[in-house]
C-alpha cells in the first residue's frame, strides 16, 4: 500500500514523502491517526504541485538550517551531573539534557531532533550527539559530560 505522510515519521519517513508500508499498518495505525493518507493519483498530482510551489521556500529553510549548523560547531558544550565513585553518574545524561544545554546557549531545538551516540551516557567524558535540523541538514555536536561541583 502506497501512502503519502503527513509529518515526519521516525524510521519511516519525512513529511509529503510517498512510501509503500504493509495494507495492515497503513489502514490501521497510519491513516486513522492522521500520520499519513491513500496515495492516489489524484493525491499524488496535488502533492507533486504542492512539492514545486514550497521549492523555493525550502531553500531558504535549508540555508537558515544550515546557518544555524555553523553557529553550533562553533559552541563548547559541558554538561555537569552528580558523580559517586570513580567516573560514574548518578543517573545518565541524554537528548533532554543536550537540549537543555543548547537552550543555555540560546539555541531552541527539540530533543526528539537530537540523538545521543551510544544512547545514555552514564560516564564521564566526552561524547557525540547527532542534531537533525532539516531533513538534508544534520550535524555531530561534541559535548562533555563534566562532575558537578559539590
């Protein structure tokens, strides 16, 4: 069954992308929630026309994207946690708290966008987090998990 989402779907696709997923997933989960809709022809006439007009648009998106990655290369990012013995955390450090320190430093991204290399991280050290800003945009961001001041 061929459909066209609606929104980007993780493991699936982007927005307005066409894929093809079984008949049970897409009549079942897909469509009813809204995540997707039949790609029929006529459906996939207005997308193609749709696709054409937002064109010019898109590169003005994917230039501010990629802006936006040039200004993050640039940032230093440490993030402190609680520490016991050796090296090991109290808890782990993961994509809320990137985005947390992003947002410390005047960058806005949602933490669905962000994802941490190697999952949580429950040492000291450095690390590397994956940042999606645009479907052809994506940057690795360093950033240093630090022992918080006692």
């Amino acid at each position: 069954m061929e459909i066209i989402l609606k929104q980007d779907f993780e493991g699936l696709g982007f927005k307005d992308d066409v894929v093809t997923v079984k008949n049970g997933y897409g009549r079942n989960f897909l469509i009813p929630r809204g995540y997707a809709m039949l790609a029929t022809p006529s459906a996939k006439k207005v997308l193609a026309e749709n696709l054409r007009q937002r064109a010019f648009k898109e590169k003005k998106i994917i230039d501010d994207a990629n802006s936006l990655a040039e200004a993050l290369k640039e940032l230093e990012i440490k993030i402190s946690a609680k520490v016991g013995t050796g090296d090991k955390l109290f808890g782990s450090v993961n994509n809320i708290n990137v985005a947390e320190a992003l947002e410390k430093e005047g960058h806005e991204i949602d933490k669905k966008f962000i994802n941490v290399t190697g999952g949580n991280v429950k040492r000291l050290g450095k690390y590397n987090a994956t940042i999606r800003l645009h479907r052809e945009v994506s940057i690795d961001l360093p950033f240093e998990v630090i022992a918080q001041a006692k």
